[in-house]
C-alpha cells in the first residue's frame, strides 16, 4: 500500500491527541522525565540505530516512557 505511512502517522496522532485529553492530569514531575527521555532518546540512540546496534529505538523510547512512572 503506497500510502501506509501516511495512514499510520495519522492514527498515531488521533490516538495521542485522545491519550492527551485522557490523561491531562499527569504530574508536572512525569512530564519532565518523559521530556527529558525523548530528548536523550534522539539525540543519542538515533545514532546507535542508524549504526544497526539496536535492534528496535521503539523498545527504548517505551521503557524510558513507562519507567518515568515509576
């Protein structure tokens, strides 16, 4: 299908958008560890995966997302 990545980008920001207005009483803390992972997330392991050392950035991005909660 030559417009998959169009489609898929779409759901993925209708679905943000209604994780956003669900949660928007997430802790000031929370979102700033989020932040912070995403922003270390690509700077630095978008290299490693351009390299082919990480098999998926997806797995890392959702670790540091879940573990901020923690």
């Amino acid at each position: 299908m030559v417009l998959l990545g169009t489609i898929v980008n779409g759901i993925s920001i209708v679905a943000g958008a209604l994780i956003g207005k669900w949660f928007h009483r997430i802790p000031e803390r929370v979102k700033e560890t989020v932040m912070g992972g995403i922003g270390l997330n690509m700077l630095g392991l978008t290299n490693i995966r351009v390299a082919n050392l990480l098999p998926s950035i997806l797995v890392v991005a959702a670790a540091v997302c879940v573990l901020s909660f923690v």
